[in-house]
C-alpha cells in the first residue's frame, strides 16, 4: 500500500497483446486522461531544473520508508520519492526500501527490449538515468499535458 504498484514498460506503453504489439490504436493508455508518461527527455529537463542533488531534492525525507538515506535529502520538488524496488522478469522482487525506479515513455534505440528509466538510491542525492529490460516492473508518475 505504502509503495504503490509497479509496472512493466509494456503496460506503461499500452501493449497488452501481440496485435497492440503491432498496432499502436490498439493499445490501451495507463495514464489518466489530461495526463501521460513522462518521456526521457522530460525526466531529463526536471533533473537539469532541479541541478545538483536532484535525488535528494526528490526523495522522501528520513528512514520511515527508506532502509537508510544520506544527507541532503530534502524533498523540496515535493516528488516524495519511494524506494519501490523493482520486480524483475522471473517475478520476484528485490530492493525494496533501498532504490526507487520510474519507467519514461520511451524505448532505447539499443534493441527491442530495453526502455529508459530512472532511478533514486538510497545511499546517493543523483537521479540516476539508465534503461533496463521492458518485462521489469517500476513504478509509474504521470504528468499533466
């Protein structure tokens, strides 16, 4: 309940068969209308808005949530960043309360099976910019058109 649901790319990206695999107005959309997934360019202009210690400027402040945190965890973007963990192709989950990973709307342009994301640490004040397999589970911000 605390750390909400995580989601795998193809969910973020409405793909929920082999036909909406292959048909983009098949698809289904998992954000609310008005609103839509971040792109990877959009996570990237909050982090260069934010500068240097985006991460803490983006965590939950404390330790109710986190296993521990570093200095400089602020929150004041008001993101309240959790550490959800991750939940990885096979089904099982790990990292919870120590990283946080939120999928971008965007595919890498590396293969077919990899999408951008981010991530926060809970030992670190970087949002961290990396792509990880689609079939993996993260969390889901929305924003507002």
């Amino acid at each position: 309940e605390v750390f909400g649901k995580l989601y795998n790319w193809y969910a973020v990206a409405g793909i929920y068969n082999d036909a909406s695999l292959n048909n983009a107005a098949l698809r289904k959309k998992l954000a609310p209308q008005g609103c839509h997934i971040p792109s990877d360019s959009e996570w990237t202009t909050l982090a260069d808005y934010l500068g240097s210690n985006a991460g803490g400027k983006m965590k939950e402040e404390g330790i109710e949530n986190w296993s521990e945190t570093n200095s400089d965890v602020t929150n004041s973007s008001l993101f309240t960043g959790l550490p959800s963990g991750i939940c990885i192709a096979n089904g099982s989950f790990h990292f919870l309360t120590f990283h946080g990973y939120w999928w971008s709307s965007v595919p890498t342009s590396l293969d077919n099976q990899t999408a951008w994301n981010r991530s926060l640490n809970y030992n670190s004040n970087i949002l961290c910019r990396s792509y990880d397999n689609k079939k993996y589970g993260f969390s889901v911000r929305f924003l507002k058109d």
